[in-house]
C-alpha cells in the first residue's frame, strides 16, 4: 500500500512539475485526487480537446483530457482549464506532456500567440 502511495506520489509530481514548465501552462499540486485541473493558454478549452482528438497528432500520438468548464456550476469558469488524470505510468506521462505541448504550440486558439 505504502508502495502505491508512494508511486502515485511521484507520478503527481512530475505531472505537475512538467506541466508547469509548460509555457502559459499553471496547475496546482492537488490533494488527495489522482487526478490535477491545469490552465492552459487556450481560448476555449472544450474546442482545444476536441481539437486535439480529431485534428492533432504529434508521432502518431494525441493526449485526451476532459475539459474543466464542466466541473463548475458557474459559467464561464474553467473556461481555459482541463482535468488530466495521472493514473500512467511516468513514461507515458512523459510522452503526454511532450504531446500536449506540441498540441498547444500547434493550436489556433492558443492565446499565448495573439
């Protein structure tokens, strides 16, 4: 048990730690989930998703996350914000932040480039 705890403990690390050196990319460490709600440099984070599915692929890959707006009772709020579950392993975790970041950096909606 200690074992997993401690797995999952550093999968949230560098998650987290990846994400942020991101740029434009913010996420807090959460407590007790496994999962993080990260701020992305995007105009509408349910087109971001939906586009990185239908439209992106980075080698062959894409990375799917839940858009964070549907987490919220008030509108308008976690509108640039996605849920990312860190349940992989560091390895594809790895290969997720580098797919997430050529995603946003391809983006037409990413703010960063306005």
């Amino acid at each position: 048990m200690l074992e997993m705890y401690n797995e999952y403990v550093e999968r949230r690390k560098y998650l987290i730690d990846g994400l942020n050196r991101i740029p434009g990319v913010y996420s807090p460490i959460p407590m007790g989930a496994f999962y993080t709600v990260a701020k992305l440099p995007v105009d509408d984070a349910d087109k971001f998703c939906a586009w990185l599915l239908s439209d992106f692929d980075y080698e062959g890959q894409t990375v799917m996350m839940a858009p964070a707006s549907g987490f919220y009772t008030t509108p308008d709020i976690g509108r640039n914000e996605v849920r990312i579950a860190y349940v992989l392993e560091k390895e594809a975790l790895k290969k997720a932040l580098i797919v997430l970041e050529k995603g946003l950096d391809a983006y037409p909606g990413n703010t960063l480039k306005k």
